[in-house]
C-alpha cells in the first residue's frame, strides 16, 4: 500500500494554520523528553486501541509522526489512506528527527 508523505516544513505549515492535527506515535517515554507542541500521544505498542480513542476533528488532515517514519509508515499502512471520517492521512517524512534537523521547535522535559 502507498502511504502518503509530507515534509517536515510543509506539515509545520499546516499545523500552524490548523489545517492539520499531529500524531505522535512513538511510545510515552519518548513523547515526554522530546515533543512536537500540539502533538497527541497515540503509542504504535497501543494500538489499534490508540487510534480508536483518538478524536480526529473531520475537516483536519491527519499527520502521523515518530521518530524516524518507520513506525508512523506502519501506522498509516494499518489506517489506510484516510481517517474515520475521510480526513487524508500522512506520514511525517524523517519524523521528529527531521523536524529537529530543519529546525523546528521541539518541546524539551
């Protein structure tokens, strides 16, 4: 199945508008050192339960995130190309490591 990307730059652009809504994927542990602000916690070792528990907005496109892109690939492979209410859904290209790298903001504990 072909997953749908977008790059750190363009999905911080969304988020900063509120076109979009991110996910982060990646366990608690991970998501209290080093957090993208906005992002909701929804651990691949959870689901599908996580994602069932999620309340995606309708009118938001929905960006999975992790560390990398391999778990939040996994993800959206699992979900599909759409949300429960037919949001589109993307993987975040490099994940939060990219997102770091481009310089973007990360929330630090």
């Amino acid at each position: 199945m072909t997953v749908a990307t977008v790059t750190v730059e363009e999905a911080a652009a969304w988020l900063q508008s509120g076109e979009a809504v991110l996910i982060d994927v990646r366990e608690a542990d991970e998501f209290a050192a080093a957090r993208i602000d906005g992002a909701v916690l929804a651990p691949l070792s959870a689901m599908p339960a996580a994602w069932q528990a999620l309340d995606l907005p309708a009118d938001r496109k929905i960006v999975v995130m992790c560390l990398k892109g391999g778990r939040s690939h996994q993800v959206c492979a699992y979900v599909g190309p759409t949300g429960p209410e037919g949001q589109p859904l993307f993987n975040l290209t490099g994940g939060i490591q990219a997102w770091a790298a481009a310089g973007l903001p990360i929330v630090e504990d």
